[in-house]
C-alpha cells in the first residue's frame, strides 16, 4: 500500500472529491458547452453522479480491482465514468474513439 503524506487527509481521488463536495457543494466542479451555451456541475451535483455510477458498477457485479474500459469521447460523463470507476475501486480502461477496432480489441484483451 502507498504510504501518504502525514498532511493529506485523503487517502484516493475519490475521497479528495467528497470532502471537496462536502466543504463546496454549490461550487461549480465542471462545465461543458451544451447547444449554444454552458452548463455547469457543482461539487454536490458532481458527486452525486459519481456516487451513482459506483452503486450501478457494483450492481453489475464489478469488484475492486476489475478493470473498466470507458470508449467515449472526451465529456463530462466520461470525468463521471472514470471517477466512479475509482470510487468502486476498479481500473479505468479508457479507450480513444478514434482507436481501430483491432486496437480497441487489444486493450480489452490484454
């Protein structure tokens, strides 16, 4: 295990979210252009969605440790995606979409 320095409070990228999300809530965590504009996730609204998207990978029977591949442009669902992979405490397997199918296939395999 990665020993931590005595300062940090956290332990993962997913608890530095939560306490993040706990300490700002309402603070805009990411924006992403939609139609002609801008929408914004909070902390809290963020977190919510990461915190979904762990119980919905536990529930199809991911277990820590199990890698996740993610083939997805680059978007505010793939942050969502790739944090609630973590959270589960499984790997992130992100594949480009401008990959070939036997590149995709190679990462998925190996």
């Amino acid at each position: 295990m990665t020993e931590t320095p005595d300062n940090l409070p956290w332990r993962s990228i997913p608890q530095m979210l939560r306490s993040v999300a706990q300490e700002h809530p309402d603070n805009p965590c990411v924006s992403f252009k939609r139609g002609g504009g801008y929408l914004s996730f909070t902390y809290s609204e963020f977190y919510t969605r990461v915190l979904m998207t762990t119980r919905g990978l536990r529930k199809a029977g991911i277990n820590p440790g199990d890698k996740v591949a993610i083939f997805s442009e680059n978007r505010a669902g793939w942050a969502i995606a790739d944090m609630g992979i973590l959270a589960a405490k499984a790997v992130s397997v992100p594949i480009y979409t401008t990959s070939t199918a036997k590149q995709a296939a190679y990462i998925i395999h190996h």
